[in-house]
C-alpha cells in the first residue's frame, strides 16, 4: 500500500484573523472582500459590522482518505465554509475540483450568503469544496470520497444546520450519497440534509434546471427594463455544463439567437444560431461542443469578446477581468457562474455602460428551488413541476425588480445594488439577534 498525500492545505485561519485586508494576489476572496467592502460603504456600516460580515462563522478543515480501486491510498484536502448562519441554517454546494481551496471556498460561501439574502430565503451562505478532479476517479472512488467526506462534516450538517447541494463536479448521484451516509449515521431518512437528489429520494422537480431557468428569468427582466426581449438578441454562453447547457437552449426556447457556446476546452461559433438540439447529442456522444460539425470552432477568450448582445459566463471563477472586460462587445453580462467577473473586470465593465445581471441575483434560480425542495421534504409533500416553475419565476422577477429600482434610486451597478440589499438583510438580522453574550 503506498501513501500520496497532497500539498498540504491552508491552516484554519482564527476567528479573529483580519479577512478584511486586501491581499497581494488576486483571487476570488479579494473579488468578493471588494465588493462586501463597496456594500459596507454604501450603507455607512462601521468597521464592527464589516467584520462581522467578511468573517466566516465556522470553517472546517477535513482530510478525506480515499482508498483507491488500484489499493494505494490517497489523502484528499476538504472543507466547509459557513459565512453566516444569522438568517437561517448554511446553504450552499459541494464542489469537487482540483484546484479547490480555502479562500476559494470562503469566497463561493460569503457569496450564498448575499444570493440567499437577496432572493430573501431563510438561510445562510455556506459552501464545501475537495481538491480533486472527479474525472480521474471511478464512481467507486468518488463514492467512498463523498461518503468520508461527508461523515467527517457530521456535526456541523444537517436540516436546520446546513444543507449542501451540487456545484461544479458535483451531481445529484453525489448528494444521494451524502443523504444516504447522513441518514444512516443519525438512524433516520433524512432528505432535508441536501437538495439538488434524484427526485427518487426526495428530491423536487424542477430543480436540475433551475439555476438555468433563473439566469434566462434575470436576462429577460434585464431586456425587458431596456425595452427590448430575447427574440431581439444575439447572446453567447461560456460553460456547457449544469448551468450553460440549459441556460443556451431556454434563451433560444425564449427566440434569442445562441450563436455561440463553449466548454472548458474551446467552443463554437454560427452566426444563424447554433442548433443546441444537435449540439446536445454531439456533446452526449464526445462530451464536449468541440468538434460540432455545423459549426466553426472559437477559443474561449474570443467568445468574451464576440460582437453579441448578451454573454452568459456560466462556468468558472475570474474570466473577466479588466483584460476580457475591456474586449467585451456585448451589452449585457448575465453572470451564470459565481464570480466570473474580477473587481478590475468589474470597474471596465461599468465604465463602459455594459450592465452586469451579477452571479448573486442572476443564478440565484438553483438555491430557490433548493429552497423549495427543502421545505417540500420537511413536510413530506410535493409540488407540481409548474407549481415549482411559477414560484420561481415569481422569485426571480421580485428579485430582479427590488434590485433594478434600488439600482435606479441609488445610482448605483445592479451588483452595488444586489449588495446593498442581501447585505443589509443579513446585517439587519445580525442587529436583531443582538451579539452574545
Ligand atoms: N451551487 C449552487 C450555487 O452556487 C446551488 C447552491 C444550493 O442550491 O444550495 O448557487
């Protein structure tokens, strides 16, 4: 039996380690820091509240040992953040990706905590991640890496603790997992633990599209605000993945024409419209849009900057940052993925009258319907696919609107706006609950 263990991780930082400095290097924790600290002058909070709000309640540091198919044993890196728990129990995903790591996790988990506040759901932002790419590993092994994982987060998950759901790497399969490994732990069945499950056991309908649904419900009332609609645009989809696949074929359902996608590896280009109907069989037979024949191939970085009017970042961290930003062509962003846009991306992108639909607002869809698959499995009863499609419509638009005309009043972005709302909602609980002792 041989032993590999990882580079080892981040030490726990203390409670009391200043998370408000600006840091050298710039990553998605500096992301959302800067944009908390734009919050927290917007709304004249003192340096108390501040901290109060840019530090993560609890963090857990796990080291999950797998054992692999081949014998040897590997020791992974894993964590969970719970930002804040003021409005209710954590939510928020597990990520599996190599790259995964502390500050990332800290900054996915302050982020649930703005997007819940904002779409005003009775919980709090958490996040988990494990270092590693599940594409190198059997089901087996991440079968065995999920459970491990999830029986070292025992005491701090659960139904009114904190209730994880897939991200990226991530699947329903993975969360049947962890509500199985929970369930037979505590003794009972207990669905509420995650969302996001197969609707077999406990999970809801309507939830594997959700945050798709969402990112087109924010696109439209973004259109709508401008007088004009999705058959009028032209839009481009960066990640074809849990959120970009849906999001591209709802936005041409909806008469946009979707002339360009892409996965991690390149995309590709039609300027009448890509057939998404073909496109989706061509990625289930190779399992990337690479490839398609009734299209031309384009590289990632030139799909930010294609002559379009609304770009759908819906796969990773950072992509447009004041580089990209300065080469987007489109009108509006509608942010898919949690944090594609840098602070600097940011800046360019608002000086240059492009309008942001952000990360918090714009892909809130997926924890609504988290949210609705959680109260329908702590009461046991379900709910019709159009039932669950019009509360989050409803959802989606009352979001869009508060922060739209905060937006207006204020003058300020639609992400200061988002901000200063789920902000002021999780500081206005903080104040209500009062500090103890
Ligand atoms: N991972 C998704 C997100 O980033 C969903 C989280 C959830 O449903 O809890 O919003």
């Amino acid at each position: 039996m041989t032993a590999s263990v990882p580079d080892p991780h981040t030490p726990a930082a203390p409670a009391t380690d200043d998370q408000t400095r600006h840091p050298s290097r710039s990553g998605p924790l500096d992301t959302a820091q800067d944009q908390l600290r734009s919050a927290v002058r917007l709304l004249g909070y003192d340096e108390g509240m501040h901290a109060m709000l840019a530090t993560p309640r609890r963090e857990l540091h796990v080291a999950v040992p797998l054992r692999r198919d081949d014998g040897s044993v590997q020791v992974l890196a894993g964590y969970r953040v719970q930002h804040n728990i003021s409005r209710g129990p954590g939510k928020g995903g597990l990520r599996y990706a190599p790259g995964v790591d502390i500050d990332e996790v800290r900054a996915l988990a302050m982020w649930m905590t703005w997007k819940c506040a904002v779409v005003d759901l009775p919980y709090g932002g958490a996040k988990g991640g494990v270092a590693i790419d599940p594409r190198g590993y059997s089901t087996a092994e991440l079968e065995r890496v999920t459970r491990r994982y999830t029986s070292e987060l025992m005491p701090v998950i659960g139904p009114e603790r904190d209730i994880m759901a897939p991200d990226i790497g991530t699947t329903e399969q993975t969360m049947s997992w962890v509500m199985d490994t929970y369930s037979v732990n505590t003794g009972f069945t207990t669905p509420g633990v995650v969302t996001g499950k197969p609707l077999a056991v406990g999970g809801s309908l309507g939830r594997a599209t959700a945050t798709s649904r969402g990112v087109v419900h924010a696109a439209e009332a973004a259109l709508a605000d401008a007088g004009t609609g999705l058959p009028e645009v032209t839009c481009a989809v960066q990640g074809f993945g849990k959120v970009g696949s849906h999001a591209a074929r709802f936005l041409a359902d909806g008469g946009a024409r979707v002339v360009a996608v892409s996965d991690e590896n390149g995309g590709v280009y039609a300027a009448d419209g890509l057939d998404l109907a073909a496109l989706q069989r061509h990625v289930a037979e190779t399992s990337s849009v690479q490839g398609f024949p009734q299209a031309d191939p384009i590289g990632n970085d030139e799909l930010l900057g294609l002559d379009v009017d609304v770009l759908v970042p819906a796969a990773v961290e950072n992509v447009l940052d004041a580089d990209s930003a300065r080469r987007v062509k489109a009108r509006w962003v509608v942010e898919g993925a949690n944090g594609p846009t840098t602070s600097e991306g940011d800046r360019v992108l608002a000086e240059r009258g492009i309008t942001v639909v952000p990360d918090i607002l714009a892909n809130a869809g997926g924890v609504v319907v988290s949210y609705f698959e959680w109260v329908q499995a702590n009461q046991a009863y379900w709910w019709s696919e159009v039932e669950i499609a019009e509360k989050l419509a409803q959802r989606m638009r009352t979001a869009y609107q508060a922060v739209a005309t905060r937006a207006r009043a204020d003058g300020i972005t639609l992400r200061d706006a988002a901000l200063v709302i789920g902000v002021s909602r999780v500081a206005e609980a903080h104040q209500l609950r009062g500090l103890y002792p």
